[in-house]
C-alpha cells in the first residue's frame, strides 16, 4: 500500500513538473537585433482569369457574349416571338473589323411583333433593389422607326427594372447610345430582356449592362465589393494575368496584352483557356472578352497601392497541352512586346505607347517596376527563351526586376535544373509555386533558413494548401489549411532577406463557375467573402513591418519543433513589434514572451486571434466570419507576456515599444 502511494506521489509530482517546464517555456524576442528588411511588396495578390474570376467576376459586365463572338455566336442569348427568316441575322464583317467581326441585325415590321432577346448573364444576373443599371449599346441604323425596351426580368417574366431607348441618329454609322434604370427587387438570377417596338431595321453590337455600384464609380468598370476585399488586405503587389492564362492551351489563345488596350469594342475576344481543361468542370461559354485589360490591371494596382507585376509569354504554350513553341529566330516580336509593356507601363506622353496609355486616360506613368518572363514554364527550351529575353530587358531597362519560373512543382529534376540555372545566371527574382497537402506546409516552414542571402530572391509567387489533392473538386479553404499555411508564411518572414514576395493562388472563384480549388475570395452574384486563408494572408499583409528581428525559443528558430511556429517584426515607422505565433495542434500550449532591449514595452498589447476548434470549419456565403480574426487586450509586466496559445490558433501580438500603447 505503501509502494502504491509512493507510486502515485511520484507520477503526481513528476506531472506537476512537466506542467511547471510547460508554463515556463520562454520565447526570447530582442527587437533590436534586426536580421532582415522586409519588402513593402511583401504579401501580395495573384490574379488570374480562372473561375469566372474575370468575365462573371471582378469585371462587372452582366451580359455574357455582348457582341456575339462567342463560337456559337448567340451562345447566352435566347430568341423568343414570332419571326420570319431574316429577322435576326448574324453577320460578319471580318475583312473590315478583325477585332470585333460579328454584330446581329434586327427587322420588324409586317406580322411580327414580338421578337425578343433574352440575355442568361453568368450564372444568372445579381440585381439589387435600388441600384441603377447602366446599359449601353452600339447600333447602325438607316433610317428611324424601332425602339427599344429593355428590362430586367426574373424567372417567372416579373420585370425587376426598365427603360426604353430610342436609337437617334440614322446616319448608316456606328454609334453608342446609353441609357440607366433602377431595379425594384433584389433578385439572385435574374436575365436581361431587349424587345423591339416599330418597323425597320437596325444593326446592334456590343450590348452591355453594368450596375451603378462599381468600382470608384467608373463606368464600365469592376465589381466594388470584390476589389474592396483586395483594398482591405493592403497588398503590396498584383501579378497578373496569370497564370496558365498567360501560355495559352496553344499559343493563339496566349495572353496578348496589346490587344487588350483601347476601346473595349476593338479588344479580340478569345477563348479562355480554362474553358474545357477539366472533365468535371467543363465551361463551354468561358471566354476572355478583356474589358479587364492591361490598363485596367495597372489601374486596380494603382488604386489598391499596390505594386504591378505583369507576367508576359516568354514564346511557349502551356506545357502540360500543347507545349508549343515559338523558334528562337522568331522570337523577337514576343521580346518586342515586352519591351513595349514598360514604355506603356513608363514612357513619356510622347513615346508611342506612352501616348496610348496617355489616350486612355493616365498621362501620369504607373511605374513599373517588375515584369515576370514566362510563367511555370520549365526545361531547357525556357531558359534558352529567357536568356534572349533578359539580354534585350537589360540593356534597355536595367531597373526593371525580372520574375523568373521555376517550373510547376517545388522539388524534382525541373526545379533543380531551374534552381541552379537561374542561379548561375544570377535572375532577380525566381518564382516557386506550391500546391501541397497542409502536413507539407508544416514540415517545410525552415524551407528558406539555408538559402543563400546573397544570391537571386524568391516570389513565392502561387501557394495553397490542398485539403484532398492538387486541383481535386473535393478541396476545401478549411481551417487545418488556412493555419497550416500561416504557419509556413513564418518562415518566409523570417526569411525576408531571401523571400521577397509572396501570394495565394487562385484569388477568385465563383461558386457555380469555378474550374480549381481551393481558392481564396469566393463569390456569387450578389455576395462575396473571405475564406480562412483570405484572413492569414491579410493579417499578414497588413501587419508586415518593416524589419525582422530575432524570435527564439531554447536559442532555435521556432519552426515546429516544441509544437509552435513563430516570427517577428518591428515597425519602424510606428514603433511597433508585431509577433505572430500559431498553433497548428490540439492541445492548448503556454509560453512565456519575454522582449529583450532596451525598448520600454507599453502596460497593454493587442492579441489578434484567429482560432477554431474545428480544423474542418470553413467559411460560407451564410456565415462568411465563421473563421475570422478576433481582438483583445494583453497585460504586459516588465516586458513580459504571458500567453495560453489554443489549439488551432494563429496569434498575432501588437506591443508598442514606445509605451504609449496599442490603441
């Protein structure tokens, strides 16, 4: 009885020990012991036209196919009436007008009386009650004698909204006529209705409606809550195109930024490439109309505060398709266009694309400072490409950075190859990508700790925890994801001399036209939000600093080993130290910061949580805060923060060093 109670006495004490070592586990800040600037583009965003992100997306157009060179040319459109052969024709004028060859031409008159158009939108048109719509058209015209009706309508015919519009001048030219109304309910799906009163005939192109509340209130312009989602984050850069978007299943379908600019009635539609790659997900009517273009990216990036990074086909297709190639002897109209992005981007009004970006609207330069060559492309055929690229790039524009690709994955013989070369080639910048299962993200957070601090930086330019497997239709933006990827960024922040830049992939999708998850910004017609990993990447971006200091924990980085992952920042221009610590596990652990330095810490700190006990929890149209961050006060004594880390937790600390506190 005697040895029992020993027994017990000593497996009592020796928890109460292991308790006690616990509780005085220390994680050992010195703010002044800086090892790293931060970048001001650190934490960024990544567009692509993937997931009706674009067309259907931020673009804020609500007539798919508005000038019918889709290819079924009324594919969206539905006609309904009564009608004669030749009432609606669809014609070509492909000599004349490359850009825009097709345009539908509209008689009335005799028996009929009410053919009608129907437009299906993308998914079905969002209205809300109260907002104006703007609907706009280009129309030719001999003489006078039809009106037109336009509505919204919902499923059961109900009008939601409407207008007429009387085209006025019969003069046999193109011309634009515009004209608003404003909706009386709030619909999900409602579609667009054009019928035609009189006799006569007239020709109509590009029919176009737009709600009132975009963007900035520009017309023609982007979806104002989804860019608002993108402002909130305070994003250092945008990349753009893409993306597989940028190489094209072949090169004809490739990304071509110059026939994206000018009037949005002469940019070339094309199909989008994401348009039949998945056998689940096929979208026959997914196109690339590119009212979204060039100008319009530099403009969101411009507007957002972030810095612009266009990536540019360096001659070659998307190797996964078609893997098609330009000659090298043939390559120089593809370096030509490169060089002519930065005087469009740069030039003055009075260098020829100077003048156009000048036309457009901006005679002010966006400053360009950054300008990726390929993307995901990989082998021998690409670094033989960018060598031409880089030589022309540099001696004209010796300050423009250059992104490089590292390939699609980030291990394996393509990325050695790359690594290596770039390497020897000394690139600027190389781009890695990973789309890996949540444990890899855990296991690689030390990924940087050994990398050379002297030689080219990395973008980690695409990167996404995959719940299921990479591009699965089962993925999901759930917790064990998002803080699995939270706990990875600590060791790009600590890395910050090495990782110059960083973004999810993809940025959008639409929750009845999407291709690929997870993703980070999920929409329908009327609604947005933000996922878990949307909240570890703002909390990133907007709590950056402006240099790394020194966090450690037993004298070691804090990279997973006692079960936590950490790192910290100072910023210099308020004076703050921004901590972040996440638990990935499922037990609650305690720690002890202690901030070293002469730096008298403020009484109180600020905790941000961002904390679930369910690692499967996600976000929803009908709870979109269902994972979002939290705050709270901290007691600080003798620059001392005692903390209790919960499981499944991100924890960001905001200390002010100046003592006066954290408001």
């Amino acid at each position: 009885m005697k040895f029992k109670q020993f027994a017990i006495a000593a497996i009592t004490a020796l928890c109460a020990l292991q308790v006690q070592a616990q509780k005085s586990r220390t994680i050992i800040i010195d703010p002044g012991k800086q090892t790293a600037k931060v970048q001001p583009e650190m934490w960024g965003v990544f567009f692509e036209d993937i997931n009706m992100g674009a067309d259907g997306g931020i673009y804020a157009e609500l007539i798919k196919n508005r000038s019918f060179e889709f290819y079924k040319p009324l594919m969206g459109w539905k006609v309904e009436g009564k009608r004669i052969e030749g009432d609606l024709l669809v014609l070509n004028r492909q000599e004349s007008k490359s850009s825009n060859p097709r345009y539908i031409r509209i008689k009335t008159g005799g028996k009929q009386t009410d053919l009608a158009l129907y437009n299906e939108g993308f998914k079905g048109i969002g209205v809300k009650k109260g907002l104006e719509y703007d609907f706009s058209v280009m129309y030719r015209q001999q003489q006078k004698g039809l009106k037109l009706h336009l509505a919204l309508v919902d499923s059961t015919g109900k009008l939601l909204g409407q207008a007429e519009l009387v085209p006025e001048k019969p003069d046999s030219q193109w011309q634009s006529q515009h004209v608003s109304f404003k909706s009386t309910e709030t619909v999900q799906k409602a579609s667009f209705k054009i019928w035609f009163e009189g006799e006569g005939a007239i020709d109509l192109d590009m029919i176009s409606l737009f709600p009132g509340d975009t963007w900035k209130n520009r017309k023609g312009g982007l979806r104002g809550d989804m860019v608002q989602l993108l402002a909130d984050m305070k994003p250092g850069f945008v990349r753009f195109p893409g993306g597989c978007i940028v190489e094209g299943h072949d090169l004809s379908t490739r990304y071509q930024w110059k026939k994206t600019i000018g009037p949005v009635a002469d940019r070339e539609v094309i199909i989008n490439r994401w348009n039949t790659e998945f056998a689940h997900r096929p979208s026959p009517d997914y196109y690339q109309t590119f009212g979204l273009g060039f100008y319009e990216y530099f403009q969101l990036a411009e507007d957002i505060g972030a810095t612009a990074l266009p990536i540019l086909n360096c001659g070659m297709a998307c190797q996964f398709n078609t893997a098609e190639l330009v000659p090298l002897d043939e390559l120089d109209p593809y370096i030509q266009d490169a060089l002519d992005l930065v005087e469009f981007a740069n030039g003055a009004v009075n260098t020829p694309w100077g003048k156009v970006r000048a036309e457009m609207g901006h005679p002010e330069p966006f400053n360009l400072k950054m300008l990726g060559v390929g993307n995901e492309n990989w082998g021998p055929q690409y670094l033989e490409r960018l060598e031409l690229f880089t030589k022309a790039l540099k001696s004209k524009y010796p300050d423009i950075l250059l992104v490089n690709s590292s390939g699609t994955d980030p291990d394996g013989e393509r990325f050695d190859l790359l690594n290596t070369s770039l390497r020897k080639m000394k690139a600027d910048i190389i781009d890695e990508h990973y789309y890996r299962s949540p444990d890899w993200f855990l296991k690689n957070a030390n990924r940087y700790d050994n990398y050379d601090r002297k030689g080219s930086k990395v973008f980690a330019g695409e990167y996404a925890a995959q719940s299921k497997a990479i591009a699965s239709p089962g993925n999901q933006n759930n917790w064990e994801c998002a803080i699995a990827e939270a706990a990875f960024l600590t060791g790009l922040e600590r890395n910050a001399d090495v990782v110059h830049m960083a973004s999810y992939a993809p940025l959008f999708a639409h929750a009845e036209g999407w291709q690929w998850t997870p993703d980070m910004i999920w929409v329908d017609n009327l609604n947005v939000y933000g996922t878990p990993n949307y909240y570890v990447q703002k909390l990133y971006s907007l709590y950056k600093g402006t240099d790394v200091v020194s966090i450690l924990e037993d004298n070691k980085f804090i990279s997973g080993q006692q079960g936590i992952y950490a790192s910290a920042v100072t910023d210099s221009r308020t004076g703050e130290l921004i901590i972040k610590i996440i638990n990935p596990g499922k037990e609650t652990l305690s720690r002890e910061i202690q901030i070293k330095g002469g730096s008298k810490a403020a009484a109180t700190a600020q905790l941000i949580l961002l904390q679930n006990n369910n690692p499967g929890a996600v976000n929803t149209f009908d709870n979109a805060v269902n994972v979002s961050p939290e705050t709270s006060p901290l007691t600080v004594k003798n620059n001392k923060v005692s903390l209790e880390l919960k499981p499944y937790s991100f924890n960001l600390i905001r200390v002010d060093l100046k003592g006066k506190g954290i408001l």
